[in-house]
C-alpha cells in the first residue's frame, strides 16, 4: 500500500471512528467536553472550596491537567477497544493493522484540540494573561501525541495476547490520575520522593505544559530534552513491538 | 514464465490451550505447571510453485487448510516455518463485505471498504457512481443495516473490483449470491484471465474447477497430496472423499457379509446422491448422509440396509420440502428413475406416494432408454468433442413389446439450461413401423457447432403422436466441448457464416 492510500485509509477509520461514536446521540461531541468539565466541576467543588487548595487560576490549573489525562486514558482505552470492534477485519484483510491504533488516537487528539480550544475561550472570559511562553504548546502536543501512540500501539498488541491488559489498564489510570500533579502542584509531593515522582513522564509534560500556559515559564532544555527522549522512546517502542507481534494478530485476536 | 509465488516448507501451526483462554493470570500459572497445548498443524510443509497468469483451483474437504493456505499467500498470516515469497500484489477476497459498518450509510461504507482494500479516496470519488451503478441498488440514502446479505455482497463485490492487483486469492466468491451476481462474478473472474492475471480459487464448486482451472492443487489434512492437470485432480479428489467415508463407515458398522445384488443397487443409488447433490442449497446437508453415500461393499446386513433407506428418504423429504417447483421436478424425475431400476423398497411415505402416483400414470415401459452413448469419428466413445469434428449420439433401448412408430428424440441444452435444439425423429421423417427388442437410434452430427463448454442432454422416446412418453431421460447426459484448431469466436456456437467485402 502506498503512502497516499495509507493516509486515505487513516483518513477514513477516523472519520467512520467520529460518525460511529457520535451516532444517535444529541449532543455529539459535547459529550466528549461535558465529560471533563463536569469531572472539573467536582474536583473544583472537593478540591478547591472544602479542601481549600490555593493556586492561582485553579479551576484552568484543573482543567488543563484534565484534558491532557483525558487524552492518555481516552485514547489508550479506545486503542485497546478498536482492536475488539475490528476483529473481523483483521481476521479477514489484509492492510497495515496499526491504522486502526492510529486512527483512534488521530480522533482522540483532534477531540484534545477542539477541547483545548475552549479552554483558551475560558481564558479570555475569565481575563487570564495569555502569555508569549504559549508558543511551546504546539512542541507538547506533538510529544504527547507521540506518547498516547506508543502506549496505545504497546496496549493493543498486548491485549490480543492477554485479554486482561484492559483490566490491568484501568487500574492503571485510577491509580495515574492520582499520581501525577492534575489536581494538586508538585510541591505538595515530600522532596526525597520527587525524583521517582518526576519519573512519571506525563508529569513533567503537565508541570511545563502549565508553567508556560499559566505562569509565563519556559521549561528548562534539561526538561525538554528529558521527555522528547521519552516520547519518542515510547513511540519507538510501542511501533517496534505492534510490527513484531501484528504477525500473529489475524489468528489470536 | 515467472514464477508468482512460491513456497518452500511451509508449515502452519494453530496451538491454543486445551482449557482457557490466554489470560496473565494463566501464562503465570504456567510457569509452575504447563498446561496442555494443543497444537493443529493447518499446513504441514507444502512446497509450491505457481506461476504468473495460472488459474489455480484449490480442493479439499473441510479443514484441509485452502483457507489457511489462502491467508498465508495473502500476508494476512504468517507462516510458522518455511518461507513464502510472493511477486506481485495481492488481493485477497476471503469474505466480501467483512468491513461494512451496519449504521453507516451506503457512501461511507463504500469509501471505508474501498480504503482498506487499499483505494485512495480519490479513486473512490471518482469511481464513486460506477460502483453504486454496478452494484445496482437503488437506495442510496439508507443505512446499509436495512440491505438484504445479497445486496451487501453486491455492494462489496463492486468495490473490490475496482482494486487492481496482480494475484487474486477468491475464497467461494464465484459461487454466492444470486444468478445475476454470478454471473457478474463470472464476467469479472473472465477479464482477469484474459489479462493474464494470476488466480488462486477456492471452491467447493468441482466443476467449476474442472472447467476453469488449468491446474489444481489438492489438499488433505494440511498436506499438499496431489498437483497437477484440474479434471484428473477432481477426480482424485472424489476418490479421497470416497475412501474417507468408507473408513469411517467400517468403524461405523462392523459388517462383513457380502451380498452382490446390494453393491449393486448401491452404486446406482450413488450416482442419485451424486446427482443430488449437485443442488448447492442440498450441498450443506451432505454430511448427514456422507457416510451412507458409498456404502456399496459395506451395507451388507439387513440393520444397515434400513438404515440406508431411510437416509435416504429422510434426505429426499428434506429436499423436496425446501425446493422449488423446478428442483421439485428434478427430485420427481431422480425418483422416478430410481423407482424405474427398482432401487426402492416403496413404503408407507407420503412424498413417494405421490412420485409413485405420478410415475405409474406418465410412464409405460413398453420401450426403455437403456444406454446413451456419443462418439466421436472415430466411433470412439466419450464425452470430450472438439468443434467441428464429427459427432453422434446414439440411444440405445430396449422394447418389450412391440411398439408401433416411437419418437426418438433428444435436446441439448447449454450450461445456464437454454435449449440449443431438441431434434427428434418424427421431425426428420425417419420413423419405422414398429420395434422389437433392443436396438440402436444414432443422431449423427456431420461438423459439430457447438464451442467451448458444457452441455447437457435429455433423451427421451414418446409414442407416435408425442403425447405420452415412453421413457424420459431429462438432462441425465453430458458432453464437453473443447476448441482446438479454431480461434475462439466467444459464445455458443460456430455458425460457419463467411465475411464478404464489397
């Protein structure tokens, strides 16, 4: 298959992605940012007015770490469940299977987008500075694409092999939620665990993604240069082991 | 000639386990007790070689691994040892219409199908009003989920069409779907040949095979057994079905008492399941009575005798309640004929009562047909002619009174059942004033007409007025016809006209 009719094919599973997951409902895609804004809603409620937490713009420091969490759990969950719905096509044809894994990550990155977007409108309604440091964003987009990728394509060849990845998965990311900074700052987190803490890689992306959104901060060249290596190592990785294993997919999925 | 795939030592092994699924939890558990692995060996090192332009008929009963095999050359599976090189795209259709979405509409799944086939979007938009015109459905503006299977298949069929590849892999393709989706199948399935494109063709479809296949591998249990010219391997393939069912039978029934008579009836009966089974809606019950099916040396005691029978009438009745009124017919006929050698022990059963009735009111048997012979020039017999060469077909029968001024009479029809022509002798003004005993009537054919294919023939002898048959063979006979020193002129006959230029 050439490059042209591999993209026309990512083109079209993420386009039957978007129809088949919006069918019959109302609201289409508002479900997909009524979802973290009612979660935004409650941890702002818990987080904020009974605990008391003091941060500066705290309901859009909540909301970015959210969105960015939004797109690891949603795209990795949708990964693993495509490969489910497509059974029969990757028992029967021949193409280049992790089209599937990509399409579903494109369609999750693209709800990402259209969500950050209104994120950056509930800047301007709620007159926070934006500042010039923001021209990083599009540098952490793309390494958080790479990593929901890898992980995604890691995901999803494993699960074919063992079923219970996706349990195993979904304790993962209550359990990720939790240990990465959304809710709270970093500086909450006792300094001799700091260093395993940061070992999260979604973590610093987070802390630098806000630090150059929110406080007009420039992420160090240590850090930049620390999760590129990571994202792109995980997108190696994943792509690497998905190849390897696709072989034998069309007989054990 | 280029050699378009070939395999060396190919072997494929399923394993899974005998008790559970493949959890972690398992694989844990395994690293302190092994747990059975149970292993199938769907290809069992097959070597192959096939060349570039070859039609390729791939047979074998269920499970012998045709698919697997299929799936192998497609990339879709990889092999467990040996090596698979292929030159040359692929295209392989195992299942059409695997990938339409239920809920989306007739557009989308056409472009969703065609991507993953591997059309660019831009080939899709053009071709887009070819593909829905070709598939000839109307409803443009629907889900697909209110489509009937066939029109899905149509739909998919029309899309993969458009795919341009240099070896096809078709799984059962040509033989689903209604007349005239076959027929478009067929047309396809033709223009591949003609340009030269190579074909692997899975079928269970043996004639089509014999027919259309220049070569054609034969597998058993995942192991290449034969390779070679399609209609010898057709018949080895018959055989190996034959002796299969005789083996099981012989666990079946642990009979040894020979009686000649049985055999007898018994490979006559064979020929009728043969006939029988032709019918592709009745192809799918053949199992139930497989092992009945050539019983000939084996059902030699009384217990198995009864149970024979009434396989058989069990199988007549089912046929007859789900056929139509033109396979009614032919089941009648089956019976009839049957009924006429006396294969029958006749009971209490209402579907033979009324083929009993039937056949006691239309058929006298003063005259019978007793045998059906073509020739060739050489007054050799056969059922293999070439165009233009002489031809006769003669009617043996045997009278058991004398019967004044029979009709003689047959009729060939081509492989879609169109008559091509019914002479007969009143016709010809041959008739003599009355016959006795047994004797020969010969149709001879100075140039034969006909070109490449099958066709069939019904015999028939009615008395003098053409009113009441005597005896009625209906398409009960066969020839092939093949083209030698002529060029092909396509279609059915060679009319031997002449081109002037003024």
């Amino acid at each position: 298959m050439g490059f042209s009719n591999r993209f026309s094919l990512i083109k079209q599973l993420t386009i039957t992605g978007f129809k088949l997951r919006y069918r019959g409902s109302v609201l289409g895609y508002f479900w997909s940012l009524l979802n973290p804004l009612l979660l935004l809603l409650t941890l702002y409620i818990v987080f904020a007015l009974f605990m008391k937490i003091n941060i500066p713009n705290y309901p859009l420091y909540l909301l970015i770490g959210i969105l960015t969490w939004n797109f690891l759990s949603e795209g990795t969950v949708m990964s693993i469940n495509s490969m489910v719905s497509n059974r029969e096509l990757i028992r029967k044809m021949k193409f280049p299977t992790q089209s599937i894994i990509i399409s579903s990550c494109v369609a999750s990155f693209v709800v990402f987008l259209i969500n950050l977007l209104i994120f950056f409108l509930l800047m301007v309604i709620l007159k926070v500075n934006i500042y010039f440091t923001a021209v990083v964003l599009p540098f952490y987009l793309i390494e958080l694409f790479m990593l929901v990728l890898g992980l995604s394509l890691f995901l999803s060849a494993l699960y074919v092999r063992y079923k219970d990845v996706i349990h195993i998965w979904n304790f993962f990311l209550l359990l990720g939620f939790w240990i990465t900074p959304i809710v709270y700052s970093t500086d909450l987190v006792p300094f001799e665990y700091l260093r395993f803490y940061m070992l999260n890689p979604l973590a610093r992306i987070i802390v630098d993604m806000r630090g150059a959104l929110l406080d007009n901060f420039i992420p160090t060249l240590k850090n930049i240069f620390i999760t590129t290596i990571i994202s792109i190592l995980t997108f190696v990785v994943g792509y690497v082991f998905f190849k390897k294993s696709s072989k034998r997919f069309a007989e054990e999925i | 000639m280029n050699v378009a795939i070939k395999l060396n030592a190919v072997t494929k092994n399923f394993s899974f386990y005998a008790k559970s699924e493949n959890t972690l939890f398992h694989s844990f558990k395994s690293i302190f007790k092994r747990d059975k692995h149970v292993v199938i060996s769907a290809i069992d090192r097959l070597s192959l070689e096939i060349n570039t332009g070859e039609i390729i008929g791939i047979i074998g009963p269920n499970g012998c691994g045709k698919t697997t095999l299929l799936k192998i050359v497609g990339g879709i599976l990889s092999p467990t040892k040996g090596t698979v090189k292929v030159m040359g795209k692929t295209l392989p259709l195992l299942e059409l219409g695997t990938a339409f979405q239920e809920s989306l509409s007739l557009k989308d799944n056409i472009f969703l199908y065609g991507s993953i086939l591997g059309l660019s979007t831009e080939t899709l938009k053009k071709r887009l009003t070819y593909i829905i015109d070709f598939s000839g459905i109307r409803q443009t503006d629907t889900n697909i989920k209110n489509f009937s299977s066939g029109m899905k298949l149509r739909l998919a069929f029309s899309i993969a069409k458009e795919v341009d590849a240099d070896i096809y892999l078709l799984d059962e393709i040509l033989t689903v779907g209604d007349e005239g989706f076959q027929k478009k199948c067929f047309v396809f399935f033709e223009n591949l040949k003609r340009q030269g494109k190579t074909i692997l063709l899975v079928t269970h479809d043996l004639s089509l095979v014999a027919r259309e296949c220049d070569r054609a591998i034969l597998l058993d249990n995942g192991k290449l057994v034969a390779d070679g010219e399609s209609s010898s391997m057709v018949k080895k393939y018959l055989s190996i079905i034959i002796n299969n069912d005789l083996k099981l039978v012989k666990k079946q029934l642990r009979v040894n008492k020979p009686v000649k008579e049985l055999s007898l009836a018994f490979s006559k009966l064979r020929m009728l399941f043969e006939q029988l089974l032709m019918f592709k809606q009745f192809r799918n019950i053949s199992n139930t009575i497989l092992p009945f099916y050539n019983l000939e040396t084996l059902i030699k005691n009384r217990e198995a005798k009864k149970l024979f029978f009434g396989e058989l009438r069990a199988l007549l009745n089912f046929c007859y309640e789900h056929a139509d009124e033109k396979e009614k017919l032919f089941i009648k006929n089956l019976v009839k004929n049957a009924l006429q050698e006396e294969l029958f022990p006749l009971e209490n059963n209402e579907m033979m009562k009324i083929v009993v009735e039937d056949s006691k009111t239309v058929f006298d048997k003063e005259i019978k047909i007793k045998k059906v012979l073509f020739k060739d020039e050489m007054g050799v017999d056969g059922n293999v002619f070439e165009t233009g060469k002489s031809m006769s077909i003669e009617i043996i029968y045997q009278a058991l009174k004398d019967v004044k001024r029979p009709m003689f009479g047959i009729a060939i029809f081509d492989s879609t059942d169109h008559l091509i022509t019914g002479p007969n002798t009143t016709f010809y003004n041959v008739t003599s004033e009355s016959i006795k005993n047994s004797g020969v009537v010969t149709y001879v054919i100075k140039s034969l007409p006909l070109l490449k294919g099958t066709y069939k023939v019904s015999v028939s002898i009615y008395d003098e007025l053409g009113s009441k048959p005597f005896d009625y063979h209906e398409k009960k006979y066969g020839f092939k016809v093949v083209e030698k020193d002529i060029k092909s002129l396509g279609g059915i006959i060679n009319m031997d006209g002449r081109w002037i230029y003024k």
